[in-house]
C-alpha cells in the first residue's frame, strides 16, 4: 500500500543548498523520504546500524521495489543522513547524527502544531523581504521552502508573513542559505490596506484537506480500535498519518485564533491524528520487529516507538 502526501512544497524537511536537509515530502512519499520517517519513528536514540536486507523489506511494505529502496539507501548516504557500515558482505545503515537531531526537532515541530488556540498573539506580523536573482532558481525554491516550513506564507513573490515571532529563525534561514539582500522585522498591517496579511492563505482549500483528513483517518481509527488492521497496514496507515499531518505546517502556521473561523476543525483534527498515531503504535511495532528480525533478530529486539506527547520533549 502506497503512502500519499497531499502536495509537493509541503516540506518537513528545511531544504539546504549543502543537500543535508532531510528529503522533501512530495506527491507520492519518495522511498528517501519513507526510510528516514521509519527511522525517526521507531530507531531514534539507537546507534546500531541496520542490515539493508532488513530496510529493503520494510520499504516493501509500502511496495517501494529494492531496486528503488537500495537507490534510496545509497542517495541517503551520500547525503550524509545516513552512515554505512560493512560486515562481510553484509551492508549496514545508521542514522547520521546530525540527522537525527533534524528528525528530532522535526517531531517536536508536527506535534506541537495545532496548539496555538492557547497562545496568546499580540496582533503583529513577521515580514520577510527579500531578493533572489532569477537566475539562481534552486536557491529561490530553498528560501521560499524554508520559509513555509517556518510557518510563513507569500503575500507578494518577494514579501512572506507570518503571525507568530519568527525573527530570529527567518533570519538564521536566510543566513545559512546565503541571501544577502533580505530584511525581516515585525510590524502592524493597517486595516485600511486592499491586500492583509491573512490573504496570504486560503482557509477555505486549508478547511477542506482537514475535513479530507478527518474523513480518511476516522475509519482507520475505528478499525484500529477494533482490532481489524493487519500489522503490515498498521504500519503503512500510522507513517501516512504522520506524513498527512505533517503537510499541515505548509498550509497554515497555527493561526491565531482570533484570525479563524469559530468552527475552524484544526483542533479536532490533532485529537484524530494522535489517536490514530497513538493507537497503531503497538501493532506497527510489532511489524516492524517481525520484519527486523528475518534479518537481525538481535537487533528486532532495540525497536522503539514514541507516542505524540512524548515527540515533544
């Protein structure tokens, strides 16, 4: 069963001109992208290395061929992501370190999203101008995905916003993506303007994809609670609900509530995806151990999960 994502550009992982920034959620989740969301959920802390035979197989599970798995694994590597080691004849992969601490920051940064009802906003903006030459195309896509992946959105090609204090992350992203021409301050938008600042999202498309969601995920909830998922899909159903709220930080950036809708379902769509994430958590695990262990079974006995809350620490 192959996982989905909504949207291109929904990143999670922080592009970077050096290619160490964990791979970019796409349509259609790419096999690098599934390898380091399944080590973030159920090998992070662990310094061990995995046999390939074993990733290979766990990527199957979301019927990602081994040829394009071991591309994957190779890609990952010369990336930097991940560390390999030989045994034999025997190929094995582990989690760089500085991957693991992007991965980290990544989780706090999904599960933290979408409670901001509680936060107080003091009715400012943070604007990012800036200027990137036509010609340089890909750093122009790393600073606009970047900056999304921040929670800002663009009011103007050049001119992106943001209602919560980003300042000083905007301006480290800016930095290490060599942007010299930019500014980034904090300031009021006058209601007499023809274009404000929460023009910059349409609510209506982002309402959609929550109900969209809530419709896709409540049934596996039910089946989940109801003991009725294999543990192959409790697997591939808790990495797509993951991936599913994850895109979420691209579509809008907790906006205060004062700027929302009454109705606005955000809250109850965390409740669903911490249930459903939750809840396939045991089962998943087992999978996983299972597939491991063809392979490791030493190793089959280190996996780990998180549930939501504990992603926050």
């Amino acid at each position: 069963m192959a996982v989905r994502t909504s949207g291109a550009d929904r990143g999670w992982d922080e592009a970077r001109e050096d290619g160490r920034g964990l791979p970019r959620s796409q349509v259609g989740t790419t096999p690098q992208h599934l390898l380091m969301t399944l080590f973030g959920d159920y090998w992070s802390g662990h310094h061990e290395h995995l046999p390939s035979a074993a990733l290979v197989d766990l990527l199957a599970e979301f019927d990602v061929t081994q040829a394009s798995a071991r591309a994957a694994l190779n890609r990952l590597t010369r990336r930097e992501l991940l560390q390999s080691t030989k045994l034999g004849r025997q190929t094995y992969y582990g989690l760089a370190p500085h991957a693991l601490e992007l991965l980290q920051e990544t989780a706090r940064r999904i599960v933290a999203f979408g409670t901001q009802e509680v936060r107080s906003w003091d009715g400012s903006w943070t604007l990012v101008a800036f200027s990137v030459p036509e010609a340089q195309r890909r750093v122009r896509y790393a600073v606009r995905t970047r900056l999304r992946w921040l929670g800002f959105a663009a009011l103007f090609d050049g001119l992106w916003c943001s209602p919560w204090d980003e300042r000083d992350a905007a301006l480290a992203a800016l930095s290490e993506l060599g942007i010299a021409s930019a500014t980034v301050m904090r300031a009021g938008i006058d209601p007499r303007s023809t274009l404000q600042a929460l023009d910059a999202w349409d609510l209506e498309e982002v309402r959609e994809k929550y109900l969209e969601f809530e419709a896709e995920f409540t049934p596996i909830l039910d089946q989940a609670r109801k003991g009725r998922l294999t543990a192959s899909r409790a697997l591939v159903e808790r990495t797509k609900v993951m991936d599913s709220w994850r895109s979420f930080l691209g579509d809008e950036p907790d906006l205060p509530a004062e700027l929302l809708p009454g109705d606005w379902p955000r809250a109850r769509m965390r409740e669903l995806f911490i249930d459903v994430y939750d809840s396939l958590a045991p089962v998943a695990k087992g999978r996983c151990q299972q597939v491991i262990a063809q392979h490791a079974p030493e190793l089959a006995e280190l996996v780990t999960t998180h549930d939501a809350m504990d992603a926050r620490s």
